[in-house]
C-alpha cells in the first residue's frame, strides 16, 4: 500500500515537473518579442533558437514547421529595435525563404517589419515606406476577408507608426489610411466572386467599422454622376434623350438580339463565330 | 627672395612627410596578421576573439554523450559554450538533438554547426535576455 501511494506521489511529481524539464522546448526563428514577464523588448538571436517560454502573443506568430516566427511590428515591444516602414499588405518574404509563398502580412496601412525586403520581390520604396506592388496571388483574396485579427489587433494599440506623406505608387492595392478616412485610391472591389477594379473610394469610420458609402465617388452610375452627365454626351437624339445607359441598353440589346436571333433561325451557319455581328448575320440570310 | 627661400621650405616638408608615409606603410605592410591555430577547440576560440568576444580557457568534456570525436565546453562573456568536433559535417548536423541536451534548464539556448564544428550556446543565469550578445556570438562562429 505504502508503495503504491509512494508510486503515485513519484509520478505526480514527475508529471509537476515535467515542464520545467523540458523548459527550452519552445523554437523560434529569427527576432521576436520576448515573453513578457521575463523582460519587455526585442530578441535579438538570428535564425533558428529555443526559449523557455512561449510566444508572447500567439496572434503575432506564423508557425512555420517547428519554428515560430514573429509577423508583427517590433515597435510594439521595442521603439529602438531595428525596423523598416511598410505600407498595407504583402508577403511575409522573411518566412518564405525571401519568395511570395504562403504568408501573408494582413496589417493595413503603415506599420513596421524587422526585416527589409528583398530586391527580387516587387517593393517600391516610396516615401521612406516599402510598398508591395507585385500583385496579390487568388488565395490571398480567400483568406483576405477573415484574416482580420491582426488588423484588428494594431488598430487597437497606439504604437508609433510610420509617418506617410506620400501617395501610394502605381501599381499598388490597398487602402489608404487617412485621420478618420480610409480613403482607397488604389481598392480593389469585391463584387461576389472576385475583386475587380480600381478607383476612387472612400471609407469612414463607424465607431465599431470601416463603412463604405453606397455608391463610390465619381462612379459613372452613382445618382450624383448621373444627374450630372444626363443628357450629355454618348450620341445624339434617342441616346442624349435618355441618357447613355436607356439608350446603351435599348439600343445594344435589341439590335444585337433580334438581329443575331433572326439571323440563326433563318440562315445556314457557315461556320464564324456564334455571336457574330451584325454584319455577318447579314450575309447569313443573304444566302 | 623671400618667395624663394618659402618654396624651398615648402619642397623640404613635402619631401619629408613622403619619407615618412612611406616608412609608416611599409612598417605596416611588414606586420604579420596572428595565424589562425589549427588545434581544437583554439581555432574556434580565436574567431571568438576576433569577433571581439572574451572566453574563459575552455575544458575537455565527455564526447560520447554528444556523439562526438572531442568535446570542450567554457564560458564566452559568462555564456555557457560548448564546441565539439565530429567525423563529418553530416555527423554534426545529425546530432542537433544531442547536443539540444546541454541547453536544459536555460532560458535560451541554440546549435550551430559549421562543417565538422558544432557549438551549442546557452544561457542558464539569464544573462542575455536580448541575445544581442548570443548574436555575436552566433555571427563569430559562422564568419
């Protein structure tokens, strides 16, 4: 009996114990924040090491094989750490072995990274800020819309943040970040399926979100644009009218449809393309 | 006349200061630079010091617990170090895990092989917590 109690204490110690054994068992890779409670700051040690303790904040990790790699801005822990200013999304290149791979930095607007980019991905240094300017791969775009934690996360701290006075270079897709205005001078749009085109856009703040007005400024079909452009432009009589899109609808549509239509039904096909215009439907039923 | 005897004096120190760069140069050009010993663990502790690094003298220790031909452990700017030397770069980069076993118990800790040489750094007195100086450590080892 006395034995058994004495096995069981043994193996409660052990299983007390344990951890601080293995205490060194948590991997990095490269800079990271340190835990906290040890002491507030950077960790300098470069390339693959162990620590005691875990990553400070979980969110601000990528886990890559056994390694955790710190994703987030230095500034955070450390003002003086070593940093260089980046603006709005790109590839974590420092994970990927200096290539777009699988990572993605989903912080919007200025922030900071340890590292600097590498001349073979495609950053434009404008401003004192690297820019991504490469393109963002179709996977990104899926996993866009719920990568949203860590933005969330440095919208909430005052850190000091890169000061940006420049507009973004060309070739640029994100949001731009102004006091109370999100403005998109370079904002793909969402529409149901994939993100589309580029334009003026104008987001503001509603205590909780970023809100997108109805309709973008300077849209052709916004009501403001409309009412303004009516009756101008885009040909004469029915279409001035009525303005370009009655007359661009009307007037497209049903050509296209009873001449294409009619065209089919009561020639041969000679072969061509299917929606041939109205010139080849002519010479169809000529025959 | 003045003019004269100015331009003169003027020849004489450019003459001098030449004499005497050349001397310097060719005074510097005969100092020998301190040969890399070829011993070990001395050839890992020079690069130690010429990374600007202070380490205590460095004792042999038991091989077989890392798999090693020969094993030395000491401490660099009080950081505990150990070095050893194995048959082959393959045989030092497979024994990360046994040489994971001396970081035990301390804060922070790393392997680092170059060819043959592995070296296992740890930090049990906390004495770096910002591993700039493991840092150093690491960029001496691998220079």
């Amino acid at each position: 009996m006395r034995l058994a109690v004495l096995g069981t204490l043994t193996a409660l110690l052990t299983m007390v114990y344990a951890p601080a054994a293995s205490a060194s068992s948590v991997w990095y890779s490269g800079p990271h924040p340190i835990d906290t409670k040890v002491l507030k700051g950077m960790c300098y040690i470069p390339g693959s090491h162990v620590h005691s303790y875990a990553p400070v904040k979980p969110l601000l990790f990528v886990k890559a094989g056994r390694h955790n790699q710190f994703v987030g801005d230095p500034v955070e822990y450390e003002i003086e750490a070593p940093k260089h200013a980046y603006y709005g999304h790109h590839p974590l290149f420092w994970i990927d072995k200096g290539h777009r791979g699988k990572n993605y930095c989903y912080i919007t607007g200025p922030h900071h990274h340890w590292y600097k980019p590498p001349k073979h991905l495609k950053f434009k240094h404008k401003g004192n800020v690297h820019w991504y300017v490469g393109g963002h791969p179709d996977w990104y775009v899926k996993t866009h819309p719920r990568a949203t934690q860590l933005r969330e996360h440095y919208h909430g701290i005052g850190i000091p943040l890169p000061h940006v006075t420049v507009s973004a270079p060309v070739g640029f897709v994100g949001l731009m970040v102004g006091a109370g205005w999100l403005t998109g001078h370079y904002m793909l749009k969402w529409h149901g399926g994939g993100w589309h085109g580029s334009g003026p856009m104008m987001y503001r703040w509603h205590g909780d979100k970023w809100k997108r007005p109805k309709w973008r400024r300077g849209h052709w079909n916004s009501p403001r644009w409309r009412a303004r452009w009516k009756g101008h432009g885009y040909g004469k009589g029915h279409f001035k009218k009525h303005g370009y899109k009655h007359g661009y609808k009307h007037g497209y549509k049903h050509g296209y449809k009873h001449g294409n239509k009619h065209g089919i039904k009561h020639g041969k096909r000679t072969g061509g393309k299917r929606h041939a215009g109205a010139h080849r439907v002519m010479q169809r039923t000529g025959k | 006349m003045i003019m004269r005897h100015l331009s003169k004096a003027v020849v004489t120190i450019i003459a001098l200061a030449a004499v005497l760069g050349l001397g310097l140069g060719l005074g510097a050009c005969g100092k020998k630079k301190k040969k890399r010993p070829s011993g070990f663990p001395a050839s890992v502790l020079h690069d130690f010091k010429r990374g600007g690094l202070e380490s205590s003298k460095f004792a042999e220790t038991d091989p077989a617990r890392y798999g090693a031909e020969i094993c030395a452990e000491g401490q660099v700017e009080g950081l505990a170090v150990l070095v050893c030397r194995y048959a082959d770069a393959g045989t030092a980069k497979g024994s990360e895990a046994k040489l994971l076993t001396y970081v035990q118990g301390a804060v922070t800790g790393l392997v680092r092989t170059k060819g043959k040489v592995a070296m296992v750094v740890a930090d049990p007195d906390k004495m770096d917590l910002r591993g700039k100086l493991i840092a150093k450590l690491v960029k001496a080892f691998e220079k």
